[in-house]
C-alpha cells in the first residue's frame, strides 16, 4: 500500500529578479534554501552544487525573520564578497517559515 505525503508544514517565499509571480514553496522538515528553490525549478544559480564554495546562489532576506548566524563557510564567502546582514548563502541556511526570499 503507498503511503500518504504529509501536507507542507511550512512554507517560504521567493521572488525573482524577472518579475514573474512570487512562488510559495512548502516544505517540511529541514531542507536549504537552495534545494527548496531547485525542487522548485526556480532560476537559481548554484555552480558548486551547495558546498558553499562559490557564492553565486546568494539570495536577499527581504523580511525581518530571526535566521541562524552564518557558518565559517559563508563567513568566509561572505567577507570575501562583501556581502550585505541581509544577503546569504541559499545552499548554508535552512528554510523557516515565513521566509520571503529574492534571488537575484
């Protein structure tokens, strides 16, 4: 017998720089930015496949949720960006709910 999916328990966000509609994308448990915008099919760029190591899946926290600090990984990238408190890295922060995302 196939079992059932359970319902999203949550969901994020995200706009695009092209200015189609916003996507809402549910999610339960823990999952990236960058796997909930890939299973998405969202136009995301992400050349080293979420190791933190490129930093050109970098999206914009466009509302004031309380996410976790950011790991040396994306520290590193960060600095070495310039990146602004509200920009991070989508393959290092989990989704929460409530997020709302713009990928540039």
């Amino acid at each position: 017998m196939f079992k059932k999916a359970k319902p999203p328990e949550a969901s994020v966000l995200f706009e695009t720089s092209d200015g189609e509609k916003p996507v809402e994308a549910g999610f339960s448990g823990d999952i990236s930015l960058l796997e909930l915008a890939l299973r998405e099919n969202l136009p995301i760029s992400h050349s080293c496949d979420g190791n933190a190591s490129c930093g050109t899946c970098r999206v914009v926290v466009l509302n004031d949720i309380e996410l976790p600090g950011r790991n040396d990984l994306e520290q590193d990238m960060a600095d070495d960006r310039g990146f602004k408190s509200h920009e991070r890295l989508a393959c290092q922060v989990l989704a929460k709910a409530g997020l709302k995302i713009r990928i540039p």
